[in-house]
C-alpha cells in the first residue's frame, strides 16, 4: 500500500533506527540553522531530526522556521537514501503530508530520490507521477532510479519525452545501457548527445569508451583518444584507464603503453589493465619489466603476473612469484588458488600441487565448492585417483561440479565404467555431466554407447550444446554411419547450436570418414572466413589427403598460409600425407623442411613415417632407410613395415632382408614380416632365402591380427 495516499499518524519517535544508539548521540538540537552544525555521520542527522521534532522545537507556521524545516527535511531524506533506511524515509513522508511541505519541489525530489534508492520504484512513481510538471531533476532522478533497477525500457521511454536533456541525464543512460550489455544503444545515445552540443563529462566518456570496447576497434579508439584529448578529459585517471583497456584489448600494446606513460595520475588498477595486456598478449617478458616497476602491487597485480607465467607453461616461475607474494606478507585469492591448482595437474606437478592444497586449508578455501572440485581435478590428473575419491568423500556432496570433477577424473584414467556408475548415483545431472560421460564413451571405443547416451539425454529434456555435439559426431565418425552424420547436423541447425571451430572441425571429419568429401568441403566453406584456430583446417587438409584429394588439400594449405592461423604438426601430417597420395616427392621433402625452418615444428615419429612412405611409394628406399637411421627417436614397427612393403613392391631384397631384421628385434612375434620377406626373396626368385624365411615360422609363437570390416 503506498505511504504517500495514506497521511494517518504512522510516526513514531520511539521506532528503534539499526545500530543507532540515543546515547552515542553527537549533539540535538532545534531546526534552526542560525548556528550551523557539522554531523560526520549520516544517521546523526536522522536522530537529530527525530529528536528536535520530539522536543517540538519547532512552528511550521512561523516563515523563519519554514526554511529551515525544509533544509532539514531535505537533509534527512538524503541520509535515509544512503542508508536505505526505507522504514525512516517513510516515517518523515507522512510527517512532510502533515506539516503540509508536499508541495515544495525540492521535498519531492527528495521523496523520489530516497525511495529510488532504497528499491521502492513504484513509489517513487507515484510520486513523480503526482508532480504538475516535468522538471529536469525529478527526470534525472526517476532515470537513475529505474537504471538501477534494471528497467531500461521505462528509463528509456522517460529519457526521450523529459523536457531538457542535460549531461547528467545522458551519462545516466548511457552508463545503464553499458552495464546493461546494451553497448550499441549506449553508443547511440552519446552519438545523440553529440549531435545536440551537450558535452560530456569523465563519467560519460568512461561508459562509453567501456562500451566500444565490446563493439568497436582499434580506430574506433583512437577517434575516441582524439575527442578525449580535445576535451581535456584525459587528465582523469577513470577516463585514461578505460582507454588504456580499449587498446590493450584491441591488441595496440604500443599505443597502450605510450598512453600509460602519458598519464598525469596512474593508479594500480591503471598499472593492472597495462599488466594484463602483455599477460594476454604472452609478452611474458615485457610484462615482468612492467611488474618491476609497478609501485604499490594489490593481490591483482601478483595475480596476473602468475598467470602470465602459467599461460606459457612457465610453472616454476609462477611458483616462485607465488612464494614472493607471501613474502610481502599479500595471501592468495581463490583465482589465484584456482589456475595455480590447475597448472599443477596439468604438469603433474604433484609434489607442488599437495603443497598449495595445504595452503588452501590453511586459508579456508577449501570450503568454496569450484575450490573442491579444482583439487579433485589436480588428483585425478596426477592418476592419484584414490586421492581425488578421498577429497570427493570430504568435500560437500550438494555441489554438483564435485560429481562433475570426480566422474572426468575416471574418464582420464581410463575407468569408464567407475565414472558410469558415478553418472547414475549423481542426485542431478547439468550439460557437463552428461557431455563429459558422452565424451568418455566416444574417446573408449564405445561410440554406440556414447550415442545411446545422448538419446537419455534429449529424452531427459536436457539441451545438449556444442561441446556435447562434438562428442556424438566423434562417435558417429568412429562408426561411420553417414545417415546419423547428417541427422546430427541437421540437430545443431535446428537447435541452433553455436558452429564453434572445435564442432565445424568435428563435422568435416565426420563427413571425410563417411566418405561424403564434398559435404566436408561445403561445411568447411561455411566456415571458412571465420575460423580463429587451425583445427577446421587440418579436418579438411587430412581429409582431402586421406581420400588422394591432393592438389586440393595442398591448395587448401597454401590458403592457410595465407591467413593470420598458425599450422601445427598435425596439418604437417596431412600436408606429407597428400604428397605420399599424390607422388609428390619432392613437394614433401620441400615441406618437411619447412615445418622445421619456418615454422619451428620439430617433426614426430608419424611425421617421419609419412616422410618413409612418399619415398618408399617413389622407389628411392636407400634415401628412406637412411632417414629412418637418422631419425632423433627409435622407428617403431610401422616404419620398418612401412620400408619393407616398399621393397617388396620395387623389388629391393637386400635393404627389405635388413628392414625385416628390424622388425623382429623389435616384435619378435610380428609374423607378417617373415611372410612379406618371404614373398620378396620369391619375387627375386631367391628361392633358397624364401624357403629359410619361411622354415622360421613355425618355431617361433607368431600372432596374426584379426581383421574387421565395418561394412554391413
């Protein structure tokens, strides 16, 4: 029921005020002002004003106390706002219907401001509403009021029929509209605030330049540099932090720096946004220089620091950061906690990790439930499952990222069917829950399994997303069903499932293992122009490869090249492997020198592999076999398999006699070696080592893989 329709005696002098005590009081005194008093605490004006109207010190009827009765009203009004103090607001609005103040402007702006303020919106409403007319101020204020609320509309619709629209009524929506993450409406209405000559001040620049940074580039913040330096705002440090972010977010680190060394007043979070654009960058070592000569460091500044270490895997770095920070006598934040903890089990850092989970008790941060889950993960990845079950048993069982964290920790290692049974005792089940089990029976074998799973969850009514997606392509691949392939994609369609690289790489391999090559191409050409990592890239080049599609696939690679995306050793593995499809001998032997001198790519052993098998394919085995001999790791069955397949098809029994040798030290059961080497001294008509190599066989324990086909 609202207050200001019902003028009866609600007030009471004797209602107790939160943690105000009558005792602890500075001073009472009348309303009059003849001898000026300074309160230093916003609730002793309320207790003053309480006071003087129980002494009944005062006439409203009399002009010299009008005045001052008013100022007073005002005054306790603005202390009950920034108390929240509703239960007092409302007791002096039905002293203010009484004594007949109603009236006057500045009251009901004060009415409407401490009702805004302590949340009561439909009051202040009605307040504003019962004005005669529209006043700039009571505008500014019922504006402020819904921003705060989160009722943009109605703000929005009020800011645009106010009669005079002055700076603080456009900083006011714009800073709204940006917290709001309505970033282009905020920079619509400063582009109206220009147009109309209102200039701005450092509040508005610093909600603007915030929400060009969502929207706009690096242009977009130079033009806003310029403004700001013609206005001269650039001397507040709000305004010079905020621009300093757009470049560093921006990727402008020069312009970023050259700014913070222009800045008249710098202060930590300054020094911070500067700190965290070379973290993110990986200008680990510009970053440290930075560090180096910060001041005064906040736990924020040790924070990003670390991190910027642990971003380039730099662990015992960030370790002895870490201990530094304490030295200071700073303790840890739990974010800091969190990527420290994770680091560790990503290194298996065991010792290290135990040590900071020590210090996590210590600090009581083990009670933080992603806390809980973060050492669960840490000793999983470790394989200290027993340690992971016994940190789940201490932690508590009502957090589901605990469940979540024990039941990945059994799919890393391998237990499936231990993290099945996790899956069923949880008491519910979130997207990570069934996407991680999902994954876990995709990445063991079981794709059948991973996609019945996924049917229980749509019939849950859980929405899968697109790590889920990936998952289920994954086992269709594995099974090869076209049909289900195109069914699954038309799902993500449908339900508008975000194409995210990691899914459109997932797609394009489905379709390459299903055979359907121009579905893979279509959906990588969808993608193409948008892709910010390699991984649709390699799906596509290793695909083409796989099906002779040489030219095409190295074409694709050339495109790459082109853009700003770096190859990594798996595109290297298509690239050789379309050369062995497409005879390209010496286009490979030009790229497997380039993946080492350009881009720094130390080849692996199927690099190496592929590399045998382009010129075992060509005929130049001599060449083959003195690359394996040179190879920095030890050739593995594949490669000298590889090498002797190739001597039989060109007939080289002496380099195949010393390839099969070499299979038999390493497989001594490798039975398929002796039958090839028999075939090629046949082949040579060297019937005498045929018979030899073939009187071996049966005294020796020889297996035979069984084969299988996945055509039904």
């Amino acid at each position: 029921m609202n207050v200001a329709l019902l003028p009866k005696s609600v007030f009471r002098l004797t209602i107790p005020f939160p943690s105000l005590s009558p005792l602890n009081l500075k001073w009472v005194s009348s309303f009059s002002f003849k001898t000026p008093q300074i309160l230093d605490n916003p609730k002793d004006h309320i207790i003053a004003f309480f006071n003087s109207v129980r002494n009944q010190s005062y006439n409203p009827t009399r002009s010299d106390n009008c005045s001052d009765h008013g100022f007073a009203l005002v005054s306790a009004l603005k202390c009950c706002s920034s108390l929240l103090a509703i239960v007092q607001g409302q007791q002096i609005h039905c002293l203010i219907l009484k004594s007949g103040f109603y009236s006057n402007i500045f009251i009901q702006n004060s009415l409407i401001n401490m009702y805004a303020k302590c949340g009561q919106i439909t009051d202040a409403k009605i307040i504003f509403d019962l004005c005669s007319r529209l006043d700039s101020v009571s505008c500014n204020i019922m504006i402020a009021g819904y921003v705060k609320s989160g009722d943009l509309d109605n703000a929005r619709q009020l800011f645009d029929v106010m009669p005079e629209r002055g700076c603080v009524a456009y900083t006011t929506m714009i800073m709204g509209l940006a917290k709001n993450g309505r970033w282009g409406e905020a920079v619509d209405v400063f582009k109206d605030m220009r147009l109309v000559g209102v200039a701005p001040n450092e509040v508005t620049m610093a909600s603007v330049i915030s929400s060009y940074s969502h929207l706009g580039g690096i242009w977009d913040g130079r033009v806003l540099h310029a403004l700001i330096a013609k206005s001269g705002l650039e001397v507040f440090v709000l305004v010079s932090t905020n621009l300093l972010h757009i470049y560093c977010i921006c990727a402008s680190l020069a312009d970023a720096r050259r700014l913070l060394n222009e800045m008249h007043e710098k202060n930590i979070v300054s020094w911070n946004v500067m700190l965290n654009g070379y973290s993110k960058a990986g200008f680990v070592d510009s970053a440290r220089d930075l560090f180096e000569r910060i001041p005064e460091r906040d736990v924020v500044t040790w924070g990003t620091m670390i991190d910027a270490y642990l971003q380039m895997d730099g662990l015992s770095e960030a370790l002895m950061l870490y201990c530094a920070m304490l030295r200071t006598g700073l303790g840890p934040n739990d974010v800091m906690i969190v990527d420290l903890v994770s680091a560790c089990g990503q290194v298996m850092a065991i010792c290290e990790g135990q040590q900071l989970h020590a210090a996590i008790v210590k600090t009581g941060f083990d009670c933080l439930d992603f806390i809980q889950s973060t050492i669960i993960h840490f000793y999983a990845a470790c394989h200290k499952i027993d340690l992971a079950c016994l940190q789940f048993e201490l932690a508590s069982k009502d957090h589901l990222t605990s469940w979540n964290a024990l039941m990945a920790g059994f799919i890393r290692n391998g237990m499936i069917e231990r993290a099945g049974k996790i899956f069923k005792e949880m008491p519910e089940r979130d997207v990570f829950s069934w996407s991680s089990m999902i994954s876990g029976y995709s990445q063991s074998a079981q794709p059948t399994m991973a996609l019945e799973l996924f049917h229980d969850m749509m019939a849950a009514g859980v929405q899968p997303n697109e790590i889920t997606m990936v998952s289920v392509i994954s086992a269709i691949a594995s099974l090869g069903t076209l049909k289900e392939g195109v069914w699954a994609h038309e799902f993500i369609k449908s339900n508008s499932i975000p194409l995210n690289d990691n899914l459109g790489a997932a797609l394009i391999d489905m379709y390459a293992k299903c055979g359907s090559v121009s579905s893979a191409l279509e959906v990588f050409n969808q993608i193409q122009d948008r892709t910010s990592s390699v991984s649709p890239w390699n799906a596509i080049i290793c695909g083409l490869a796989i099906h002779g599609h040489a030219n095409l696939s190295l074409k694709i690679f050339m495109d790459l090249q082109r853009v700003n995306i770096e190859p990594n050793s798996i595109t290297f593995i298509g690239v050789l492997t379309a050369c062995c499809h497409g005879g390209l001998v010496e286009a490979g032997k030009g790229y497997f020198k380039i993946m080492k001198n350009l881009y720094k790519i130390d080849p692996n052993i199927k690099h190496f592999g592929c590399m045998v098998d382009l010129l075992g394919r060509a005929g130049q085995l001599q060449e083959a076999e003195e690359m394996i001999r040179s190879m920095p790791m030890k050739a593995d069955v594949v490669i000298w398999g590889t090498l002797l397949a190739a001597c039989r098809t060109h007939g080289n029994a002496e380099i195949g006699a010393r390839a099969a040798d070499s299979l038999v030290r390493l497989d001594a059961s490798h039975g398929a070696s002796r039958v090839l080497l028999s075939n090629l001294y046949a082949d040579a008509e060297k019937w005498e080592d045929a018979f030899l190599a073939r009187r071996s066989l049966p005294g020796q324990t020889m297996t035979r893989l069984p084969g299988c086909s996945g055509v039904v």
